[in-house]
C-alpha cells in the first residue's frame, strides 16, 4: 500500500487543551515529544505540529488497523540531528504492519500547523 495523509490544526486550541489539562499532554504525547517541545517561544507550534503527524497518520492507517492501537501516544515524531522529523511507531503497530517507507513533513507558524506524511507498508498477516 502508498498512501497519503494530511492534517492542518490551530495552534490555540492544542494550547488550550495542553494549559487545561497536564493529563491531556500526558495521553497524546509520547515523553520525547514533550521533551523536544517544551522549551522556547515555539512550545505550541510543535506541539501541534505533532498532534497533525498524528492525526495525518491515523488517517491513512484507520483504514487497516482497528483504532485501539492507534493510540495518540503509540505514533510519536523524532527529530534526526539535523532537525529532519521522523515517525516512530509503538511495537504494537509494528507487528501489524511492515513498514517499506514512510516519511514526514512538518510546518508551523504562529496560528497554524500543519503535517504531511506519505507511507509505504504492507499488512502482516497472522
Ligand atoms: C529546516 C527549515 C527548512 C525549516 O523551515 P522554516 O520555514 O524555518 O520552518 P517550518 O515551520 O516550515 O518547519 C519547521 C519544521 O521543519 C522540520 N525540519 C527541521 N529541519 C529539517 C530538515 N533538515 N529536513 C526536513 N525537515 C526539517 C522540523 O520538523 C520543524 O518542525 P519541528 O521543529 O517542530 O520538528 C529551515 O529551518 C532551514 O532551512 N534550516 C537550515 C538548516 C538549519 O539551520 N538547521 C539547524 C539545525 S542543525
């Protein structure tokens, strides 16, 4: 399979959530994400950023994986040295599907963030 996904959020309502609720941050973020985000004036715009790679992932594996493991936190975004970010996936996923490709392409500005991933994986059968 070559599928493609994408997802666009405002940045204030990720704010608002995360300064709500720590439980929130806690439930969609995985502990390297909150560790990559949690400094600087850009806090938020990576938050959401991620919270787009999420959801733009979800959308291309809702149509082959039940939705109980495609947690929030089970599908996280790393950042190479050079800042190029990367999809990680839970072990969970894993053994559901082999991935052949996937990449990710993030971008924010003061409102909005946005996401882009295309991924290549074929379905493993039991
Ligand atoms: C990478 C670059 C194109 C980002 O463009 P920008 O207009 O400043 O910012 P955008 O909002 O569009 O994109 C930001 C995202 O680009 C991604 N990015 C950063 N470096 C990247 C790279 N080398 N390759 C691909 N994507 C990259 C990141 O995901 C980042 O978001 P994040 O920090 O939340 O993960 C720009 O910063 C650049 O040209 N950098 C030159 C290299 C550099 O200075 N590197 C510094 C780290 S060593």
């Amino acid at each position: 399979m070559l599928e493609t996904g994408i997802d666009i959020i405002e940045v204030a309502r990720i704010k608002k959530s995360i300064q709500a609720s720590d439980r929130f941050k806690k439930r969609i973020f995985h502990p390297n994400e909150i560790d990559y985000c949690k400094s600087g004036s850009t806090e938020y715009q990576h938050y959401s950023a991620r919270f787009a790679a999420k959801e733009a992932t979800r959308k291309i594996l809702l149509s082959y994986l039940p939705n109980n493991i495609l947690k929030w936190d089970s599908i996280w975004i790393e950042n190479e040295k050079n800042g190029k970010p990367i999809i990680k996936f839970s072990e969970e996923i894993l053994k559901k599907i082999n991935i052949i490709n996937c990449s990710v392409s993030l971008s924010h500005i003061k409102e909005l963030a946005i996401a882009s991933v295309v991924m290549e994986f074929e379905i493993i059968k039991n």
